[in-house]
C-alpha cells in the first residue's frame, strides 16, 4: 500500500500546493470580474436588440459557450498576438497569466451575459410600468426596481458559474501558468508520487468549492434580506 499511495507525501505536499494558491484564486475572481463587467453590456444589447451588434453578440455567445475553453485558450494565446501584432501591438512576450485570465474572462462573460439577461427580463415589466407612473426616470426604475430584484435571481447561477470556473482553472497549466494544479503536476513529475499531489490538489479545489457555495448563499440570503426586507 505504501508504494502505492503514501498519505503522509499528501501532507508533505501541501505547503508547496498552497503556495500557489493565491495564483488559481487571483485568476478566478479577476476572470468573474471581466466576466460580470463584459457579460452586463452583452446582456444590455441583446435585451434592447441593438442592430448588428445584437447579432454579433449572439454568435460570441455561441461560440464561447459551445466550445472548450482550452481550445478558446489557445485561440487566445496564439491567435491574439498575431492580430494585434498587424496594429503595431506586440504582446508575444506579455506574462502567460494575461491570456489565461482574458481567455477565463471572456468565457465567464459568455455564460454571465444569458444569466444577466435571464435575470433582468424575469422582473415583471408591470413593477417597471408602476415606476413609471408615480414620476419615476427609466434609470431610477432599473437602479431601484429592477437591477435589485435581477440581482438577486442572478446570484444562484453566479455561485454555480464561479465553482465551475474554479474546476475549469485547472487546465491553466497549459500554458505554463504553475497554479496549485500546476504545481501538482510538478511535484508527480519530479516525486514520481503523483497520485498523492492530485489528491492534495483534490483535497484543496473540494475545499474552496464548498467556501464558495457557502459564501455565495451567505450573501444571497443576505441580499435577501435587504431587497424583500425579511433579513436581519
């Protein structure tokens, strides 16, 4: 058994997989960032059906969303350069962490864009069409009505989509990013004990998925709270 699978190398181990953990959490919660900024204006031109530019954001949204994100890393890290490289912009040497992070973003944004848009169209216009009547502008109604409500029913699929993207980091040692999978591979590569650093780096990625769904219900209870005014 002990050739097999040691328990003592899982704790050996760990202080070398955490000290990479402040990368994978780095590139999740920028990711969501750029995720929840971009996928917001993408959510706002397919709800007002802007022309040309709604039809452009349907098919990102297709694209992003129907392929794998270690194929539209690679895109990313090698098709980027050599376009921008036409406009005098050579980003070849850039960290390999800004592609990582841009490729993670654009993805969140894809999956957040339907979210916002689901979350924003499910308030009943009827609540916007009262604003209206007691002397309300179109952006108070949104600020005071709508977004508060849209947000609420967002955070449910907010929380899934962040857990995802924190499994999904895993494959960011594609390019050479040593997060704490990366770190994993590392360590099994030059230990040869590799099935005790995948389970450390299991033990670490089970306990950050937990934190997060526990903080994401924390906070929509307590969105709850403020919005419906049930909370304390």
């Amino acid at each position: 058994m002990g050739d097999f699978f040691d328990p003592r190398l899982v704790i050996v181990y760990f202080p070398g997989l955490l000290s990479r953990l402040h990368i994978t959490l780095l590139l999740v919660f920028i990711a969501t960032l750029i995720g929840i900024t971009f996928g917001t204006m993408i959510a706002f031109i397919r709800i007002y059906k802007i022309p040309l530019v709604n039809q452009i954001a349907a098919v990102y949204i297709s694209f992003m969303r129907g392929t794998p994100i270690l194929v539209q890393m690679f895109i990313i890290y090698y098709g980027l350069p050599r376009i921008l490289v036409q406009v005098g912009l050579d980003i070849n040497r850039w960290d390999k962490m800004f592609f990582v992070i841009m490729t993670y973003g654009l993805n969140m944004a894809a999956f957040m864009a339907e979210i916002i848009r689901a979350a924003i169209l499910s308030v009943p216009i009827g609540q916007t069409e009262a604003a209206y009547s007691v002397g309300m502008t179109r952006k108070q109604a949104f600020s005071r009505i709508v977004a508060p409500q849209a947000l609420l029913a967002a955070m449910p699929s907010l929380g899934i989509n962040m857990v995802g993207l924190l499994q999904d980091s895993s494959i960011a040692f594609s390019l050479g990013v040593i997060d704490v999978m990366g770190k994993a591979k590392v360590i099994g590569a030059s230990s040869y004990h590799t099935l005790e650093a995948y389970t450390g780096a299991a033990i670490i990625f089970l306990a950050l998925c937990i934190l997060l769904e526990k903080g994401c219900s924390i906070v929509e209870r307590r969105l709850h709270g403020v919005i419906i005014g049930d909370g304390r």
